[in-house]
C-alpha cells in the first residue's frame, strides 16, 4: 500500500513512496525455528516421547502438548493427531 508524501509535489502531482510490509510475527517465528530445527533434526517420534515424558504419560496432556501453538512455534511445523 503506498503511502501519500505530504507537501511533496512533483509537476502538480502527489509524489508516493512504496513501504515495506512487515512479516506476520507466526511466520517469522516459524521461520527462525525452523532453522533451529533443522539444526537439531528431530523426528516425530522423539518429539512425541518428550511429550509422553513431561505429560507423564496421560494422553490427554501429550495431546495437549504436541498440537499447541507453542510446540508449533518451537518446530516451525504443525502437528495434526487424526483418530
């Protein structure tokens, strides 16, 4: 969206300058994570045995855990439980 220049004018026209968008804080946080994450290259199934691990074993807290905004922030990808 370019936005107006005020008291600028060039041959009686309104000079426009073009900003720069902003990224949406998800994606960039995604973004550093992921890079994070790759570093360390986890697999699903240790993530899921960390999560039994501090759940402590209730299903209902590992379900809680892994689909969470947070966990999804930490890995840069979401995690969908089907069943």
């Amino acid at each position: 969206m370019a936005k107006r220049t005020a008291g600028k004018t060039k041959g009686g026209t309104v000079v426009r300058r073009q900003g720069r968008r902003v990224m949406p804080a998800l994606r960039r946080t995604a973004k550093r994570a992921r890079v994070a994450a790759q570093k360390a290259q986890l697999t699903v199934g240790e993530v899921i045995a960390a999560a039994f691990d501090t759940a402590g074993g209730e299903m209902s807290g590992v379900l809680e855990l892994v689909t969470s905004p947070q966990m999804t922030r930490a890995l840069g990808r979401r995690i969908v439980v089907v069943g």
